[in-house]
C-alpha cells in the first residue's frame, strides 16, 4: 500500500512539474506579427496576373497567412489607405521580415515595381 502512494505522488508532481514547464513555454513565445501591404497599381490587370501569384507565393511559403486581401477600404479618420491594402500574420516579425526581404519575394516584387507602388510595413501583434 506504502508503494502505492509513492507512484500517486510521483504522478502528481511529475503533472505538476509538466504544467509549470508548458506555462513556462508559453510565457517565453514570441508575439505574433501583421504585415501590411498598401499597393497603388497603375496596372491592376497586369499586376493581378504577373505579380499577385509570384508574390503570394512567396508570402504562404514564408508562413505568412493572409487575413485581408484586396477588399472594400474605408477611411475612418485620416487620410484615406490606398485602392488595394493587404493585411498578412506572421508567427513572428523575424519571420515576416526574413519573408519580405528574402530571395523569393525580392524577386517578384521586381516584376511587381512595375505595375505600383507599394508601403509595406510589419508590427508585433500581442502575445497570447
């Protein structure tokens, strides 16, 4: 009976010691991060066709997942967004960065450069 009660404390205080482990990692996780994307095409045929799929491409395979793209803007207060604003998450900013400066991208925004204008900026969202 002694032997039982050794195995149930051990249980416990192996759980015990999990979830203070689990919590630990959670409180060290980075926040998440949201790209935004304000775009003026001068060509939006051009730019749909050549750039949209080069580009989203690159941003998926760089973990981004979009939550806007492309839809309805309207101002609130200020001075009005672009025609076209696309908002993009990120597990980190590191990742939205490295996305938006590496090879893959840089390489189709060459072709994106020259159907608009872009204002691209990232900000840390709030850890959860």
């Amino acid at each position: 009976m002694n032997s039982n009660y050794k195995v149930a404390i051990a249980l416990v205080a192996g759980a015990a010691i999990g979830g203070a482990a689990i919590q630990g990692l959670h409180a060290q996780a980075k926040p998440p991060a949201y790209v935004v994307v304000e775009i003026d095409a001068t060509n939006p045929d051009a730019f749909v066709k050549e750039y949209a799929p080069i580009a989203s491409k690159a941003i998926t395979e760089g973990g981004g997942t979009y939550l806007a793209r492309g839809g309805k803007n309207v101002a609130i207060d200020g001075e009005p967004p672009k025609p076209r604003t696309v908002i993009v998450a990120f597990d980190s900013l590191e990742k939205a960065q490295a996305t938006f400066t590496g090879a893959a991208y840089r390489e189709g925004r060459k072709i994106g450069d020259k159907y608009a204008k872009f204002r691209i900026w990232a900000m840390e969202g709030i850890a959860k």
